[in-house]
C-alpha cells in the first residue's frame, strides 16, 4: 500500500509534553468500526465497562533504561567530538546496537567514552568500541563491561530516551524516570516506554478486578526502531527494526483457556499485541514465545488472536498508525483521529488512549 495513505495532520498543540495527573484521568476514544456509536468520548477509568468477566488484559512488562547515552569520541588526538547514542537492542552481555547522530562521526575502531558532563558512573568512566557500523546510522557497541557491571554504568551515565517529538520540545528530567515507566515495569531492556500501559494504576486495576477481568504479563523490549519515520512509498518497502520478546508457557496457556471459554484477548499497547500475534498460530493458538519479532502489521493482515486493543495516538505515515488502521479500518481510524483532533486529544507517548474494537 502506498505510505501516503497513512498521512494525516496533526497540530503541533496536539502533541502532549507530559502526561495526565492522575494517570487514569487520561481521555479514551472508543472506536467500534461495527457498532453504533462507532465513535465514543469516554475516559480510561470507563475501561472496565467494555469488558466482560472471563475477558483478558496482555501488559508488556517491560521496563525502560536510560538508554540514551552522550559521549565523546577518541581517535588519535582527537578527543574532542561529541556523540550521541541511542542503544536499542542487547546482542551480547557487552554489546548492544544503538542509533548514533551524527553517525557520520563514527567508524570502526573508534573508542567512546560516557559519563561526562557531571554524571560519571561510580565505576569511573564507561567507554565502548564502534564494532561495526551499518544503514541509517546504526552501529554495534562493544562496551569494557558487561553484565550488570554495564547495566548498572548505564543507570549511572545515561538519560531516558524521550521521543524525538518530546525531546525536542525540551530535555528530560527527573520526573520522566517516573512518568515514562508503568507501575508494573519489571523486565528490564526497553528504551520505549509501552505507553498504553502509563494510565493504569492501583485504582484501574482495583476496578477491573471486581469486574472479574483476568490480566496477563507478557514482556517486549520495546526499541528506538518505534521512531524511526518510514521513508519507503511503499509498505511493502519497510523493513521492520526486530525487538526481543518473551511469552511464558504458563501465560501462553492460560491465555488460551481465555479464548477456549470465549473470553476476549485485550491487548494493552501496540508492543504487547505484536507479540501476541507473533507467537499465535494460525489456528489462534498462542504458543509460548522467545526471541526476536520484526512482525510489520498492515491493512489485509488477518489477525489471529486479538480481540481487542487499548492504544494511544500515533504520528502520521507511522507504523503503528498501519496497525491500528489494519486493525480497526484505515477509513474508519481516518474519521477517529480526524474526531480526536477535533476535539482535543492529546496525542503520542504522554497523551490520551484509544480503545479499539477490532473490525471483522
């Protein structure tokens, strides 16, 4: 399909820069493309009313770490060009696969150091090796620690990788260590918040339990590939960045059993029904899931386990807008965010959430 198909306008004024107080207070839109109303302005704490005892929620439980990391690079007598690095994918207990701007900057062999600027980690400096350097400015890092001696430099020297759209807006701060993270984090690797899940609190699950509504974990650690913009015309172009999942045994066939008694799978977020679909069969089946998914879900794909998806606004000519849209309905996801611009959402990672009925 052509990528323009996808485009929309959007307000710059639409776009949130922090998000709602409390987290449950956020506006939903419901999107019924079969039923009537189709559209339906409500909030995330009416969730537990569109669903039904025996139904079931899929958190992704990952968790962010401040992934983005400035440095300087050495080459020679060179020490004085500053680089920015976006880690995005774990490959090794030392290495990972990061976005580097300007990438044109790096090449093998040059050494980094982190850690500058008033945060150096207690460990002392942390310095990596350009391995390897690919397209679209990707390089592998090749870290002189590793294993929790690296994840615990990288709590210390790095910042949360707010999305471009915000990060532009202004820097990071304290705040966002909080506000960019569920309640139920706990897997830790991702460097994108699943943002659907930042609505839910101690009171929404509260509600949702004395509505006899099941809630399973599932875990995809959620990269920097999330932002990067589709510059192919043509869907069948892109290629999708892969990201690391896992979906235990025991969830797998719980999860079964909902659809068995005709429970619904309610996906919460775009992260956690890519994994859902990644590990069912074509029967529907969800078989138990570990490893990399670079699934890309358009408009014809026939989805095989989801029910239904809670989800947040997405940009324009986005991938996630193709999922929702081959979800939902292009046409009918064009009238959704034409509705939702129209009467104020707040649109991206800190703005207001979807609920979405999935189109038969």
């Amino acid at each position: 399909m052509r990528v323009d198909l996808f485009d929309f306008d959007l307000p710059e004024n639409s776009i949130a820069l922090r998000p709602a107080s409390p987290r449950d207070s956020a506006r939903m839109l419901v999107v019924r493309p079969d039923g009537a109303p189709v559209l339906e302005d409500r909030g995330v704490l009416d969730l537990p009313s569109f669903l039904r005892p025996g139904d079931a929620l899929v958190f992704n439980d990952t968790k962010v770490i401040p992934a983005q990391l400035e440095g300087v690079r050495y080459r020679g007598e060179d020490i004085s060009t500053p680089v920015s690095l976006t880690l995005h994918m774990r490959v090794a207990p030392s290495r990972w696969k990061a976005f580097a701007r300007p990438a044109r900057r790096l090449k093998p062999g040059d050494r980094i150091s982190f850690g500058h600027g008033g945060n150096a980690c207690l460990l002392g400096s942390l310095e990596a090796v350009v391995e390897e350097k690919g397209d679209a400015g990707e390089v592998t890092l090749r870290f002189d620690l590793s294993g929790p001696s690296l994840d615990e430099a990288i709590m210390a020297v790095g910042h949360i990788p707010l999305p471009p759209y915000i990060a532009s807006k202004r820097a990071d701060d304290e705040q966002d260590r909080t506000d960019y993270q569920t309640v139920y984090a706990r897997e830790e690797g991702a460097v994108a918040a699943p943002t659907a899940g930042l609505h839910f609190t101690d009171r929404l699950f509260a509600k949702l339990d004395e509505g006899g509504i099941e809630r399973y974990f599932v875990t995809l650690h959620v990269g920097a590939g999330t932002f990067l913009p589709v510059k192919a015309d043509d869907t069948a172009d892109h290629v999708m960045h892969e990201e690391i999942g896992h979906v235990d045994p025991v969830t797998a066939a719980k999860l079964n059993a909902v659809r068995e008694r005709g429970g619904r799978i309610v996906c919460v977020g775009t992260t956690s029904l890519r994994l859902i679909e990644s590990a069912a069969a074509e029967d529907g089946n969800i078989r138990p899931w570990s490893g990399a998914t670079g699934i890309f879900i358009t408009p014809g794909y026939r989805f095989r386990a989801v029910d239904m998806l809670m989800t947040n606004f997405h940009l324009p000519k986005s991938t996630l807008f193709m999922l929702v849209s081959a979800f939902a309905g292009l046409e009918t996801m064009h009238a959704a965010y034409a509705h939702a611009i129209a009467t104020g959402y707040r649109f991206y990672s800190y703005g207001d959430s979807s609920l979405l009925f999935r189109k038969d």
